[in-house]
C-alpha cells in the first residue's frame, strides 16, 4: 500500500516537494497538497503588478494546471492540526498522513501596525499591489516612506527593490524632483547576510538618492494627519507610505503545539520536528540559525525532506543535510537584476558571494522563473 505524504501548502516548498516525490517515489507515496488558494504567484510578480506592468490575473498559476502522478491538489483551509497522530482537519473534512509536511508560509498582521489598513499600502499581497498602482496613477509629489514593519519578513532584497522600482517610476513619470524618498528598516543595514552584499544596496540607495534610516522601526501611521509613529518616539510625516507588513505564522499552528516563539522550529539538518514524520519547510519553520524567508531556501529544504521521506520508507542512508543554500535575485530598476548566491548553514557563518546588477542577471531571473513554472505546471 502506497504511503501517503500530506503536504499542506502550496508554495516553493509544496510544489517542489510534491513535484520531487512524484518523479522520485512514484509507486510508493500517494501525495496530497492542500492549500486555501485556487493559484500560485512568485513574489517578484507583485512587483510586475504594483509598477502596472502585468495584471494580477496575468501573474496567477492556477493550481487545477498541476499534472504530476500520484499528486491530487485540494482547496482547503486547514482549521485544525494534530502532529501527534498526523491528523489535518480542513473545511472540507479530515486527512490523515503517513507523512505531514507544513508549508504554510507566513501571514500577514496588517492590524499589528495601527493605521496601515486603513492609510497605509504595502505590495506583499496581489490585491494590496493593485491598490498601490492605484494610488500611485494619482501621486503627484510629495514624501515616500517604504518602511519595514517587522522581522521576520518575507524576502529581505523585498523592500529595497520596491524603493529601487518606485524611483524608477518616479523618474519616468517626470516628477522624481518632487518627490522626497525615505526607508526605514529594524536591522542595522539592508540585506544584512554579509557586509559586502549589504553594501550594495546600500549604495543603490544613495545613488538613487533614497534616504536610509536603519534601527527605525515604524510602530503605527496616523492617516488623518500622515504621520508615522516610530519606537523611539519620533515622528515621520508621509504623503505616501508603503509598508512592508509584520509577518507571523497561520493561526492553526498556534493550537496544534507545533508553533514555539511563534514559528515552528525544526532539526536544520533535515527539517524534521519534535514529532514523528512531520516536518515543517519554507517561511514557517525556525531553526537556532537564521536562514531568511524566502522561496528559493524554501525550495531547497524540500528537496532534502523529500529525500528524507525516501530513505525513511527505503530504509537506505539520509541525504546530506540541508544547507540553507540558495540565489536571490533583486531588481535595481532600469532592467537591471543583482544575484546573490549564498550559503547560511555549511559553515558557521553565512557565505555569499555578491554580482553587481546587470542585462544578463534579469535574464537568468526570467529563466528561473520559466523553468519552475514548467517543471511545477508544465506550461
């Protein structure tokens, strides 16, 4: 009897797990991947969307397109988890797993920061691009503040693009001379994996001429008065603010005692938790070192789980253990992309080697792109 492998999330993580079992296990896993939404976007695409470059129906993947054998997708919502004896209760109904991978990503907490809901944008969600290309179609001039609301977060080049494309935008729309750029972000310095990678964005910034404010974190705007309010007291005001939102883990995982400090913390070596046969990968696991939310590390963990699950029902050696490896690629405007290739876990410090940005590394981004949504979607 075939071994069944619920994955619950579908995105780097699911889809590459499900994908890596199908072609690997074929006749000896059936697998289930769950998740509450009918279509799978990259976050670079929000991007694309935000600047009115691509719709939001022209950046979906719907996940009715996935073919692979031994794979069935399920719109659920998951509502209640029991890592104990692998049991997922849904909206639909109940599943039971031989083997229970969490994927589920990070949410959301838009009501963390008072006043972002209602006065505030932000491009992490589909619909949140859309009204910041809206808002954006009507912004004349003024003060831009792109602040970092919280760690974790999804992405760490994220909020830097955003600055790089919104002074891209700025300039082509002729008012770039009206408008005062500012970010601030909780952490000592952007992108902070090495001083060297850092510094690359920090030098976008000043070139582009984008005030940095580091160790600024933003604690709610006042919308009526366009004013944010910051930790230490100060003040910011802001005829425009684009926020990156606080990010925390789906409420399910809270009650299921899987969550500890908020996220789900594993064995980094091979993303297993304290419970038999489950795992958890990608943006909501946590491990004692920092390997960032993003979906390129999401997806390599995947790999090594889904090696793992082979060599459990096998009985043959596990695979070598996860390494926290992956490229980031990151927009600077004018069509140019940077890539980082970096390293968190081999050594026992992180590893990166920064490629200043460049024609050809927008290049190799696309084809990034086009070969997971072939390899996941066959298109």
């Amino acid at each position: 009897m075939k071994r069944h492998v619920l994955i619950l999330g579908a995105g780097f993580a699911g889809l590459e797990l499900a994908t890596r079992l199908s072609e690997t296990l074929p006749d000896a896993v059936r697998i289930t991947l769950l998740d509450r939404n009918d279509s799978f976007q990259f976050g670079f695409s929000k991007l694309e969307v935000m600047l009115g470059r691509e719709s939001a129906d022209g950046v979906r993947m719907p996940y009715r397109d996935i073919a692979k054998e031994g794979v069935e997708f399920r719109q659920e919502t998951v509502v209640g988890i029991d890592p104990v004896a692998r049991r997922v209760a849904t909206d639909v109904g109940v599943h039971d797993a031989d083997f229970l991978i969490v994927a589920m990503g990070a949410d959301y907490d838009m009501a963390a920061t008072p006043g972002l809901e209602t006065g505030g944008h932000e491009y992490y969600t589909l619909a949140g691009a859309e009204r910041l290309r809206d808002a954006l179609a009507e912004f004349e001039g003024g003060r831009v503040l792109v602040s970092v609301l919280g760690q974790p977060f999804k992405c760490p080049p994220a909020p830097f693009e955003g600055s790089f494309l919104l002074h891209e935008h700025f300039t082509r729309q002729g008012i770039r001379d009206a408008v005062h750029m500012a970010t601030t972000f909780p952490m000592q310095r952007p992108v902070p994996v090495t001083g060297e990678v850092s510094q690359m964005f920090r030098d976008g910034l000043a070139a582009r001429g984008i005030e940095e404010l580091p160790q600024r974190l933003v604690t709610s705007i006042d919308p009526a008065v366009r004013m944010a309010h910051l930790k230490t007291g100060e003040t910011m005001p802001y005829d425009l603010f684009v926020g990156i939102p606080v990010h925390r883990a789906p409420d399910p995982l809270a009650a299921s005692g899987l969550a500890v400090d908020g996220w789900v913390p594993v064995d980094q070596t091979n993303l297993r938790t304290r419970f038999p046969n489950v795992y958890a990968v990608g943006d909501v696991s946590s491990g004692p070192r920092t390997v960032p939310k993003a979906g390129i590390f999401a997806e390599s963990a995947a790999l090594v789980v889904a090696d793992e699950i082979a060599a459990e029902i096998s009985g043959e050696e596990p695979p070598a253990p996860y390494e926290g490896w992956g490229i980031c690629y990151a927009e600077f405007g004018g069509g140019l992309v940077s890539k980082v290739e970096v390293n968190f876990l081999r050594g026992p410090s992180p590893v990166a080697a920064r490629n200043e940005p460049s024609l050809a590394y927008a290049a190799e981004k696309a084809e990034f792109a086009a070969t997971r949504r072939a390899r996941w979607f066959g298109a």
